[in-house]
C-alpha cells in the first residue's frame, strides 16, 4: 500500500505542476473522457501497480519459485533469446492461453474478429489482449466504424470440440528460437527438419455467414475463456470439410467429402 500511496503522489504531484507552470495541457485529453473511461483506467492503473507491488515484495523476500508463472515465463523467453542467435519468429497458438514446447508466451488473449452476419469489417482473426490502452477514444458508438467482435466455438455435432460449444476461445502469441513459421493445413506432421508446435483442426467461418474470416488451426485440446457466456455469436468458428471434385480441385480419393480436416503449426 505505501508503494501505491507514493506512487499516487508522485504522479499528482508532477501533473499539478505540469499543469501550473503551462506546460501540460490536460484538456483535450479531459474532453474526450467520460466517467466510465476514467474509473476503468483507474483501475486498470491500480491493478498493474498491485502486480508490480507483489513481484517486488517476491524479489526482495527472494520467494519466486520455479512454478511462478511470470517467473518461468521470463526465464523461457531469455532462453529464447540465448539459443536462437537473433533468430526469432511468433506464431499465435488458438484455442490456447500458452506456448507449448520451448515457445515464450508475448501475450495472451481472446480471438477477435469480424460479426458473421456482416458484409464488412476485416476478414482476419486477432488475437487481441486483455486489457487494452485507448487513444482519443470518442465516447459511445459511432456509425461509420470496422466492428471487431469476440468469436466462439461453432461445433456441437464434432465430438472433438463439442464441450466448448458456443464458449470463447483463447489465444496466446508466442515467441521462439526458430526463423521460419507456418500452417500446414491438412497434416498433422511436417517434413523431417521441422519443429511441430502444435496440432489441431482446421476452423473458419461457415460457408453461409455472411461475414467472412481466415483459416485457424485450432489446438486439438482447445480450451475456452472461463466465465463466457454461450451464444454470443460476433466471429463465429466452425470445423472445416473439404469438399473434393474429380478431375480438378481437391481431389477425391486422398481426400474424403465431409471429413473434418486437421492442421498443424510447424517451424525451422
């Protein structure tokens, strides 16, 4: 608590002089915040200097332990660090708020997208954090904007995936010692030489939404944001069929219609 008490004072303390001597203008930013913005940076605020209070009283107790989660995600990414010589890539993990392997978590997230029912706004999927920052955000909704919605599992009749029906998926970016990242559609293995980061299904958008997003490969043991409620709707994701033709296409015989395809994430 004294670290917040300080810390409090020495923001007012440097913002009121600021503000006397002419030298900050705290109006624009005032006109554009409503009450609601403010209690929510205020807490957000207050949040983040919790956090860093804890680690420190951990570091100075010397009580860090090798489960701490911060801890061991520190220790991974410098180790990524170490062992790649400079030679890095991310790639996201969907459906998973962690990094498997020797991938370090950057962040984690909920899966972003576009409405299903839309005509626009974007076609890709983001992974988009927690807790985000604004910038000379308008109060209330606007009309004319891209709408970015939160997406959920679409997938009661593929056992699977079936318990996550209509729930929120995670994701997680992640960081590892490796140049080169991809999705392999269809395989669940890549050639020799390659590091397999995960395995999953293939998921999308359904044919007759409307609003149209990218192709994910989904971990095989997908989780869901704890707390969502179903049948939110916004970027809606569905397992994926290939549809085979003969003579052209994808072709029949390797591939089987109506079978659900599966993916894997790979990297050198």
């Amino acid at each position: 608590m004294s670290f917040q008490i300080y810390l409090l004072v020495s923001c007012i303390a440097v913002t009121s002089t600021s503000v006397l001597s002419g030298e900050l203008d705290i109006s624009p930013v005032v006109s554009h915040m409503n009450m609601a913005d403010i209690v929510s940076y205020t807490n957000q605020l207050v949040h983040e200097v919790e956090k860093t209070e804890m680690e420190l009283k951990k570091l100075q107790a010397g009580d860090i332990q090798d489960d701490d989660e911060a801890a061991l995600q520190m220790r991974k990414r410098n180790a990524v660090l170490t062992s790649s010589g400079g030679v890095v890539t991310t790639f996201i993990h969907w459906g998973s708020k962690t990094c498997p392997g020797d991938g370090s978590l950057v962040y984690d997230g909920v899966v972003g997208g576009a409405y299903f029912g839309h005509y626009g706004s974007g076609t890709n999927l983001w992974c988009m954090p927690f807790t985000p920052i604004y910038q000379d955000a308008q109060p209330s909704s606007q009309a004319d904007r891209a709408y970015l919605y939160g997406a959920e599992y679409e997938a009661s009749d593929f056992p699977p995936l079936a318990s996550l029906y209509q729930q929120d998926p995670p994701c997680a970016v992640c960081l590892i010692p490796r140049g080169t990242s991809m999705m392999l559609p269809a395989k669940e293995s890549f050639p020799s030489g390659w590091t397999t980061e995960y395995v999953g299904y293939l998921m999308s958008a359904a044919y007759s939404d409307t609003g149209r997003n990218e192709f994910i490969c989904v971990e095989k043991n997908a989780e869901a944001v704890p707390g969502t409620s179903p049948n939110q709707d916004g970027a809606r994701l569905y397992p994926v069929e290939g549809r085979c033709t003969n003579g052209g296409g994808i072709p029949c015989g390797p591939y089987v219609e109506g079978h659900e395809l599966t993916c894997s994430v790979c990297s050198i």
